[in-house]
C-alpha cells in the first residue's frame, strides 16, 4: 500500500479531517498521525507458512563439491516434458546448467556450480524455480 492510499484510508475509517498542511507533513514523515498502524503487520495477517525444501545436499562424487539434488516424480509423459522444456530454457537463459538423470517418469536433478564446485546463489534460484514449475505440473489435467 504506498503511503498516499494509508493516508487517505485513514482519513476514511477514522473520519480525520485534516488540512493540506498536515497531509503534506504526513506524506513527507514529519509527523505520524497513526499512519504506521496501516503498516502494522501481525501474524494473524499472513498466511504465510514456512515451506520445507525436498532439496537434499550431498557430495558431488564428480567434482568432490557439494551439490544440492531432487527427484521429482510426474504423473504422465506430458508434465514430465513440461518440466524439462521448461528447465532447459530457463538453464539457456541464465547460462546455469543442471545434472538431469531422466527415467520413466521422474526427473532427478542436481546442482551446483562447478566453477567453485559448491551450491551457489545461481543454484538455490534454480532449485526455488524448479520447485514453482514443478507445482505448476500438479494442474495439469490427466491425458
């Protein structure tokens, strides 16, 4: 909510009459006026659950690093595909490729980054938006 709709809101819900000046004062943090409760946020307001990572970090026998590795298993050969179009372009776009080890209908993945041979930055994004395809596979309809 930027800080001209609190202002306004709070007018509104506590029928505030104020002047252009104090609106100004508000808008510019000189004064208060209790605009910072409207940015007040409890735990009762987010429905926000912490999620457990299936992600699992083993040592990478290749280069002796550590690697972070997942399975995902899919229900038909149309998620399955899915999935790996789209890691493989999202792998060509960020120049950050995976070791995918495919078998019927799951897709193993591991990363890390070799050139320090250890999970990075660049591996923890991958992982986050492979888990995001990966739910977005849940939707898909049966074939």
């Amino acid at each position: 909510m930027s800080l001209l709709k609190a202002v306004s809101r709070l007018c509104e819900t506590k029928e505030i009459e104020m002047t252009s000046v104090e609106y100004n004062d508000i808008i510019h943090g000189r004064i208060d006026h209790g605009v910072n409760q409207l940015f007040r946020v409890t735990n009762q307001d987010l429905p926000i659950q912490p999620r457990e990572s299936r992600w699992e970090e083993i040592q990478n026998n290749y280069t002796q690093g550590t690697a972070i590795i997942r399975m995902f298993e899919f229900a038909n050969f149309k998620t399955l595909q899915f999935f790996i179009n789209e890691m493989l372009t999202y792998q060509e776009k960020t120049d950050h490729h995976a070791r995918i080890t495919i078998s019927h209908y799951t897709a193993e993945v591991q990363l890390q980054t070799q050139d320090v041979n250890d999970v990075t930055e660049s591996d923890l994004q991958m992982a986050e938006f492979l888990d995001e395809i990966y739910k977005d596979t849940q939707f898909f309809s049966p074939v």
